[in-house]
C-alpha cells in the first residue's frame, strides 16, 4: 500500500450459510444455501478524501462497513489499514448508538478514559468540552442524557465521540438517513467542515445519490455484493458508465430539468441465495445480451472509470 492511501481493500468476501442443520436437510431435503453479502470488493480510500458506497438496500454497502471496522471477520481477502491509524464508526441511527443511562459527558469522555488520552478529571472534561463545541454543541450539554436532544444533536454527540478517540479514519454507514432533510444538510456539512480541518478520511455510506454527491471524492456503486462501476464522483455522476448507474442516477429529481426522459428502474433485487448466472443485474438491465447472461464481466478501466459490464463502451 501506498503512503498516499489510507486503507487498501483486496478481493473483500462475506457470505453467510443458511444451510438448515442435517437432520432438517435428511428430512425435508434442500441443498446448502449461503448468501454472499460481499463478493470480491476491491478499493483504495487516499488520505485525507471520501470514497462513498451506494447501491439499493441490500447490496452489501453496510456489510463492508462492518468489516472495515473489525466487527465481523471477513471470509476472505484483505483489508489493509496503516496499523497507527485510529479507525472509529458512526452509525445509522444515532439514538440506538448512546447509551441512554450516561450523561453525555460520559459518552464522550469514555473513549478518552479507555485509552488514556487525557489525564483523569480536569483535562478530561476539558477536552469533552472542546469536543462538543467543535461539532456545534455546548459544552454544558455533557450534563444532559440522550434522549433530551433531537435527533441531529444526537448525531452530532455521535460525532464527537468519534472524534474524541482522535480517530483519522472514520467509516460513516447512513449516518444522516434517519434525519430530516434540513438536519442533514447541517450535519453534512459539519462532516465536511471537520475533514477539511482536522484532515479527516471518509469511508461513506449511503443510498441517497444526492448525499453522496455532496460529500465524496470517489464513489463506488455496489450490487449484490459486487462493485459495477467505480469513478470519481464529478465523472461518475456527468457520465455513468454502467447501466445500473444510469438507472440510480435517474431516480434524481433534477430541478433544472424536471421533464428529463427517465428509464423508470424495472424489476426487484434477485434473492442474493439464489442469484442470477452470469452478470447479476441482466434480469433488470435494458442492455442485456447472451453474453451477459452466461459470463459475469470483470473490472475494466474505461475512460476514468472500473465498470464491470460487457456492453460498457469505451
């Protein structure tokens, strides 16, 4: 791996078996059934930048997040991060993620205490107090619980703790889908006001295309546990390479072009036990041929883009 790069994914698998025990099987018959949430995943994420992964619910996204931070063992392949890098999570649903017992002091100061980052007492307090001022709180909110803020200030206590293990890597998994579209403009742009000033690197999770253009340097579209296409996010979103890009991208209200020609999204996700040979997405792309439904494409580089699709031009 590169001094410019923070973290390296290689050929990333998790799949889960849902065999039925033996004797369920000698009984009722039925073969092995595993789901592979995550098929081969390839990335790099450079320093100081955002590399976003989008796709429909149930494409794995959420998946890799958890395996990039430890808290599922992959199946195979690799996942490279500098070993002096401190990497932290900020999750979904910010309310779930605090422990409604714990003031918010504790919440933050925990962090610090287990690693021992400050000394007790004083300087502790002291650098929650800057931690929640920093992510646009008061520092007199560390003596409220959880439940006495909004959901956005809940993210953003979410944030501070994060944050509070000095952490230069944070992998963020639908952190503002659970928040009103004003709250996570506001959030959005706190994110992006600490990575400019404290020279943070994203790993950012979402399904709402227009967050992710806000927000990333590259973005990475997934779909049933694969990455098709994966570009930098002005070209990916001027010029999608692979037909289920174009098809996401059409979801888009486009406010300048509100009449636009748009290829509605055809038919449902396959079921990930069973799903179909070949290219994945065939069932549901309008481009589909023979090829596509025989041979699964591998990543080529066309134009500034990988696509996984035989019929992308170059």
């Amino acid at each position: 791996m590169s001094a410019e790069m923070m973290l390296e994914v290689k050929d990333l698998t998790r799949w889960f078996d849902l065999t039925p025990p033996l004797l369920t099987r000698l009984l009722d018959g039925g073969d092995q059934k595993v789901v592979k949430a995550v098929d081969g995943v390839s990335f790099q994420v450079p320093k100081g930048k955002t590399v976003s992964l989008v796709g429909e619910s149930g494409c794995g996204k959420s998946t890799v997040a958890r395996l990039l931070v430890g808290l599922m063992p992959p199946s195979g392949g690799t996942v490279t991060l500098d070993k002096s890098v401190r990497v932290q999570m900020i999750f979904q649903d910010p309310y779930s993620s605090l422990n409604p017992r714990w003031r918010v002091r504790d919440i933050v100061a925990e962090p610090i205490r287990t690693l021992k980052l400050r000394e007790k007492g004083k300087p502790t307090l002291d650098r929650v107090g800057e931690l929640l001022t920093l992510v646009g709180l008061a520092p007199a909110d560390g003596e409220k619980y959880p439940h006495e803020f909004s959901g956005g200030q809940r993210q953003r206590i979410s944030i501070a703790r994060a944050l509070a293990t000095e952490a230069e890597f944070l992998v963020c998994d639908e952190p503002t889908s659970a928040l009103d579209v004003s709250v996570q403009a506001q959030i959005l742009n706190l994110m992006r006001d600490l990575q400019r000033d404290l020279g943070l690197t994203y790993v950012f999770i979402s399904h709402n295309l227009s967050v992710v253009r806000h927000m990333s340097d590259s973005v990475a579209v997934m779909y049933l546990g694969r990455i098709v296409e994966m570009a930098p996010a002005d070209e990916l979103y001027a010029n999608p390479k692979h037909p289920y890009t174009k098809l996401l991208l059409d979801t888009i209200p486009d406010l300048e072009n509100p009449n636009r020609d748009r290829q509605p999204m055809s038919g449902e996700v396959p079921n990930p036990i069973d799903p179909p040979p070949g290219c994945t997405f065939h069932p549901r792309c309008p481009m589909a041929d023979e090829r596509c439904k025989a041979t699964t494409p591998l990543p080529r580089l066309v134009d500034n883009a990988m696509v996984a699709c035989h019929r992308a031009a170059a």
